[in-house]
C-alpha cells in the first residue's frame, strides 16, 4: 500500500500539478483545499503519513489549519513551503518532504 501525503493548498492545481510532475513516486496524493476539506480528509483516511502547506494561503489560515491537523492528528507532521520561491518552488518541495520523510523511511524499514 502505497504512503498517503495530504497536500493542502490555495490553488486547485495544488493537487492535480504536484500529484501529475510527481507520479513517478510511490505516494498516493490526497488534496484539500479549505478547512473543511482538511478536516474531512483526515477523518476519512487514517494512513496519512504528512500533510504539506502550499504558501498561497494567508498566514491566519495556514495557522488555522496546522491547528486543526495538529488536534485532530497529532501523528502527522506539518511542512509549511516558504513564500520566497514562489509558485514553481511547490512541487520541489514536495518532492524533498516526501522523499526525506517517507521514502528514506521506508528504504530503512
């Protein structure tokens, strides 16, 4: 069974750009784009193992929701991009996440 990464963010092409430029990895990708979809994203599947914050989000909603994961899902943990490399910067990020935090993780299991 593939890992599952919860990817959160502001545009609706979070989801589908990251998950098509990263299908080559063994990651099933979940999006959500408010606080609602987070919330029922994380009720309904149990084997995420992170969930990743795009930038585009003003910063009263990234908090918000890192609140709402952090309660609800203490397990998971939270990487916020960083606002300086901009839109293109996303799908590299997420590929170092998933690759540090996952993949050598499961090479070494």
């Amino acid at each position: 069974m593939k890992p599952v990464v919860l990817l959160i963010g502001k545009l609706p092409n979070v989801i589908g750009d990251v998950a098509r430029q990263l299908d080559h990895l063994p990651i099933q990708w979940l999006g959500a784009h408010d606080q609602e979809d987070v919330k029922r994203q994380l009720d309904e599947e149990p084997r995420i193992s992170c969930a990743i914050m795009g930038a585009g989000l003003d910063d009263r909603i990234r908090g918000e929701m890192v609140g709402i994961i952090a309660a609800r899902r203490p397990d998971i943990c939270i990487h916020l991009k960083d606002r300086s490399s901009g839109p293109d910067g996303l799908v590299p990020f997420v590929q170092r996440v998933v690759q540090s935090e996952i993949l050598d993780n499961l090479e070494h299991s």
